[in-house]
C-alpha cells in the first residue's frame, strides 16, 4: 500500500527552532552598550563631584535596565516562538511583556510591574502585527523600481473623455475636437466665424 502523500498547499513550512541563549546574549551586549551610552549622556548633563565614572556610580542602574531588558526580550521571544513553533506577533508580545517586567521592577510596585509589560507587550505585539518596520512595506527585490512607477502611473491613468467630464473642458483641460466645439459656441453665441487655422495657432 502506497503511502500517501500530501498536496503542495497541505504541507505548512517546517519552524526553524532558534537559538535562544546566543540570541540573548547578544542582545545583551547591544542593549548594555547603548545603556552605557545614555549613562553618560546623563553622567554630562548632571552636576556632581563623582567626575566620568559618575556614569558607573551614579547611573550604573540605566545601562543595567538596558541589558537586562534586552536580554530579556530577545530571550523570551526565542523560547516563546521554540515552544510554540510558530513564528508570529505572539512571540513580541511575550518577549516585550516579560522586558516590560523588567522596567518596572525598578519601581517595585506590582502594578507598575504588569503595567509596563503589558504595556510594551501591547506595542510590540501591534508594530509586529502590522509589519515591523518603520519605513513602509517591503518592496519586491525582484521588480525594477522604474518599471514599477510606470506600471503605477498607467494604472491610476484616467481617460481624458472622464476627467473632461467631471472638471468641464477649457483651453488647459480638453477633449479631441475642442477647436471645433469652440468655434461653434462662439458662433452660435455672438455669430463670428473663428478661423480654424488662428485658432489652432493660438
């Protein structure tokens, strides 16, 4: 007995399970650089005697919120999207509500707590929803950008028979045989003959 075999559209594309600890890690790395960063920008704009290492001293606590909630976040979303083997705005959300957690941990008030993650998780979940990127839809690498355009342009082209008859014609907006048309109305209205060849010269 032969074994059966599915059709194309049955078959779902296998999930790639990710690495969450190396993921992590990294992240960890780019969050604390970036924390440490604005350490620093908040260690110059404040007055004290602790001098550059105020920046460790002082505001150690931003570079570590920083990698923690980065940490955190990449973590949570790679072991959320391993469990589930799916690979959707779900696992955001999971990461964003559990590095949310972290942001109010420094408050130590279990509302702030479930607030800032569910907060967080809200707007990862909606900008991951919606695409993820900042700039718009990802276009077609495939597709020449100005055949694109032209394709744009002759696709949203109105016959000039429509815009004629929706905007009235005049000696900027007009139809085939306007000239014509025109020396009609000036004749029936105040009985002179335009000439064809002055009309088409002005």
């Amino acid at each position: 007995m032969a074994d059966h075999q599915p059709e194309q559209d049955q078959v779902e594309e296998l999930y790639q399970p990710k690495d969450s600890i190396s993921a992590a890690i990294k992240a960890t790395g780019v969050t604390a650089t970036a924390g440490a960063f604005i350490s620093t920008i908040q260690n110059t704009l404040t007055r004290h005697n602790a001098g550059a290492w105020g920046a460790v001293t002082r505001f150690g606590s931003t570079t570590a919120l920083f990698a923690a909630m980065g940490g955190t976040y990449e973590f949570s979303k790679n072991a959320a999207a391993n469990l589930r083997e799916k690979d959707d705005a779900y696992n955001p959300a999971i990461g964003g509500f559990f590095a949310g957690t972290m942001m109010g941990l420094r408050f130590r008030s279990p509302p702030l707590i479930i607030g800032y993650g569910t907060g967080l998780a809200a707007l990862l979940f909606a900008f991951s929803f919606t695409g993820g990127r900042l700039n718009g839809y990802e276009r077609d690498p495939t597709v020449d950008e100005v055949s694109r355009k032209e394709y744009m342009r002759k696709n949203r082209r109105r016959p000039v028979e429509q815009t004629v008859n929706e905007l009235g014609e005049s000696a900027r907006v007009n139809a085939p045989g306007y000239e014509e048309r025109r020396a009609q109305r000036i004749k029936e209205a105040y009985g002179i003959d335009v000439p064809m060849h002055s009309a088409a010269a002005s």
